[in-house]
C-alpha cells in the first residue's frame, strides 16, 4: 500500500502589510490563495480523492 500524502497545502503570513499570492501543484491541479494587508495569511491546499486524483 502507498502511504502518499492525501493533504498537500502551503500557509504564508503577511508581517504587517504587502501583498502576497501562494498556490500548490500537483499533477496539472493547482490551488492557489490570496492575502493582503495587515497580518493576513494566504494558504492553498490540495487533498487527494479516493480514485487517486486531487481536488
């Protein structure tokens, strides 16, 4: 049995202001994020489906 990861995410947080995109590929899926101002946090995340793909 593979024990690949099921959750794949990236998290990244602003230190008092900006602008900042993150994103996570995998296989030609990609999620991406957004966050601007203040101490907001930009994440992204893919998780495996049972058939073996990603969402």
């Amino acid at each position: 049995m593979c024990r690949r990861s099921r959750r794949n995410a990236i998290t990244a947080q602003l230190q008092g202001g900006g602008d900042i995109h993150c994103s996570v590929t995998i296989d030609g899926q990609t999620k991406s994020g957004h966050a601007s101002g203040g101490y907001n946090i930009c994440s992204a995340q893919l998780n495996g489906d049972f058939m073996g793909g990603w969402s």
